[in-house]
C-alpha cells in the first residue's frame, strides 16, 4: 500500500506519538489497583494473574486477525476504533460489577493494544519527514510505546494514594485523555492512499517462519519471551510482592516500581545504536539475567531499594535484547516473509508476558507469594542466560 501524499498536513509525528502512549497507558492503567479489587472482590492472586493475561489474549487475537487491517482500512480509522476499545475498556472498570466487568476490560484493552502496536508505529514513522527527523520518530514510537505503558501505572498509583475514589478516579482520567487522543487523531493526515473500510475482511494470519532462519528466530524469540515474563511480572504480580512481601502500602510507590522497568525499557532500546546490533541482543540477555538477580535479591532480603535495582536493570536489558531481536529479525527475513515472521515473533513474546505469570500466581497458592517469585526469577533467569550464552558464542549478523 503506497503512502499517500503528505502536502498540507497539519500534524506530524509528535501527536501520532502523544496518542500510541495515551492509548497504551490504558492497558497498564489497573496494574497498583489489583490489591484494591482483591480486597474489594476477594479473589486469590491466581485470578489477579489470569485477569491480566486474558490481556495478552487479546493482543494475540488481534495481531492474528487484524494485524495488517491499516493498510487496507487506513491508520486513523484504526486508531480510532483501537481508542475505542481503550474507552470501553476504561467504562468496564469505571462501572465495574465484579470479575466479569474486570475480564471485559482487559480483553478490550488488549484489542486496544493489539491494533495500536502495528498501526500507531507506522503511523509515527510515515509522518516523519526523511532525514534524521526519520531516525527521531522511530525513538519517538519507542518511547510512546514503552513511555505510555510505564505512565500508566504511574498515574493510577498517583490518583489512587493522593485523591478520592481510587477505583474510578484514574479512568475518568484517561477517558479524558482518550478524547484529547481522539481530537489529535481526526486531525492526522491520512498515509494511506487508497484506504478503504467497506468490504474489509478480517482473514486469519498463519504463523509462518521460513526454515532458513529458524535458528536466528527461536533464540530472537526465547530473549524476547524472558524479556516480556520480566514485564508481566512487574505489571501483574510486583504491586503484590511491594504490599505483602516487602510491606511497603503506598500506591504512588508501586506505580513508580513500575514505570521504572518502562522507562529503563525505553532506555535500553534507545541505546542499541551505540552497542551495536551484533551485541545488543547477548548483551542484553545478560543484562537482564543481572536484573532477575536483583529481583530475586529483592524477594529474599525484603529490600524495596533492591526490587527497584532489579526493574531499572531488568528492563534495561529486555529494551537492549528487544531491539536487538527485531533487528536480527528483520535482518535474516527474506522480504516477502518479514511482516509474518515479524508478527509471529510479537505472538512469542506477548505469550512471555502471560503464560509465566499465571504460573507465578497458580504456585502462590502452593509455597506462597515470595517463594513463587524466587521460581520464577531463577526459570527466567536460566532461559535469559542460556539464550545470551548461546548468542555470545554465535552472534547474529548484522543487518
């Protein structure tokens, strides 16, 4: 589909940036509130996992089904039905009924992500005029994309300890975002030159990877599974082990553990053009297996300023191993298998950020919260560092 022509546009890529981290706040947005539904809806810390990962669910749906849909439909009719989603999804728990409200809204909010990941990234990139203004949007989409999800929590733990109704008070927040998201959207030049909406078929997409490069992709996808694990757990599980584990009760705090891994996130990927492409993705591997050390240090000595060492050096290994990933990725597909490749990678890694924390909160039921966070950092821990060594001895070409 070739780019429309960008004559007379009134916005560019800062307010297509202003609406991916709008959009992607409002999937992080309940992370410090789950202790406030369990105490409110008494549900153990399984269900508090399994209520995050229908999440995931729904990203994976949605890239599955729909993951393309931009090209043919347009960006903004995508990105507004991806900030429709995102308002639904706020109404779920702004009205919320119990723990079917709770699963709508995440599914929602997945559908909301899952559209918003591909067509809100090609969006910030299409709007940017060439030369290093290029190179500034993809950092742009970067951090909106990691920059939103780590605003989140921030702002929900901000609402929730320092003003009143904190189960309600952060979604009428980012509803009134979303409206601000939208106004900018219909005001975005359309990039699509024959977009069209009527007689758009959703068509599953297969996950295909061409044999060639199955190596290059199962140890790209195993570092981004460890990667994202470190991510559900700190968006899922961590507001637990802050109030139960370390006794820390301030929900402004435990936003702030959170947006801390995002923004180390942000700011390992950004790094990735001064360590190198060939480097990025061992590198990185290692760097992560240092955090899940912090992390489980954390657990064992109930140190909240270790928990904090660990999300700011987890996350920045999982940016710089990301980054490196898709680089890899992208560098060893041949052109016409790239976006499938591509699509089927972001599957492997949004699994990552489920499957291992349901598993963190079906063992809490067992041997206990800090226990099962032990596991989990030292399982992760072991893939990380069997990956990085793997790669250390066989680095990826270069693109």
């Amino acid at each position: 589909m070739t780019p429309a022509p960008r004559s007379g546009k009134r916005l560019g890529y800062p307010a297509a940036a202003a609406v991916f981290a709008i959009g992607m706040a409002g999937t992080t947005l309940p992370t410090p509130l789950y202790g406030l539904y369990r105490e409110q809806l008494g549900f153990s810390e399984l269900m508090v996992t399994v209520v995050f990962a229908v999440y995931a669910l729904g990203v994976i749906a949605t890239l599955l089904l729909a993951g393309n849909v931009s090209d043919e439909a347009g960006r903004r009719p995508v990105l507004l039905a991806a900030l429709g989603f995102s308002a639904a999804s706020a109404l779920c728990f702004l009205f919320e009924g119990g723990l079917p409200a709770l699963f709508a809204g995440r599914l929602l909010s997945g559908f909301a992500a899952g559209l918003l990941s591909g067509a809100a990234t090609v969006t910030v990139m299409e709007l940017a005029p060439p030369g290093r203004a290029a190179a500034r949007a993809g950092l742009a989409a970067t951090a909106a994309n990691m920059g939103g999800l780590g605003c989140g929590p921030l702002l929900s733990g901000l609402l929730a300890e320092y003003a009143p109704s904190p189960l309600r008070l952060p979604f009428v927040a980012h509803l009134a975002l979303i409206a601000v998201a939208a106004v900018l959207t219909w005001f975005l030049p359309e990039t699509v030159a024959s977009a069209r909406v009527r007689g758009l078929r959703l068509r599953p997409q297969g996950l295909a990877v061409p044999p060639a490069m199955r190596g290059v992709f199962t140890t790209s996808a195993l570092a981004a599974f460890a990667g994202f694990s470190l991510l559900g757990l700190f968006t899922a599980v961590a507001p637990a082990f802050v109030a139960e584990t370390l006794d820390v009760h301030n929900l402004a705090l435990t936003g702030l553990v959170v947006f801390s891994v995002f923004l180390a996130s942000t700011a390992g990927q950004a790094l990735m053009g001064r360590v190198g492409e060939r480097r990025a993705l061992p590198g990185g591997c290692f760097v992560l297996v240092a955090g899940l050390v912090l992390v489980g240090a954390s657990l064992l000595f109930t140190s909240l300023p270790l928990l904090v060492a660990g999300a700011l050096c987890g996350g920045l290994g999982q940016g710089l191993a990301f980054r490196g990933a898709v680089a890899a990725i992208s560098a060893a597909a041949p052109p016409e298998h790239r976006a499938a490749t591509v699509s089927a990678f972001f599957v492997i890694a949004y699994l990552g950020i489920s499957l291992p924390v349901v598993g963190v909160g079906a063992l809490t039921l067992g041997i206990g919260l800090r226990n099962a966070g032990l596991t989990f950092s030292a399982c992760v821990l072991a893939l990380a560092l069997g990956v990085g060594l793997y790669l250390a001895r066989r680095p990826p070409a270069p693109r």
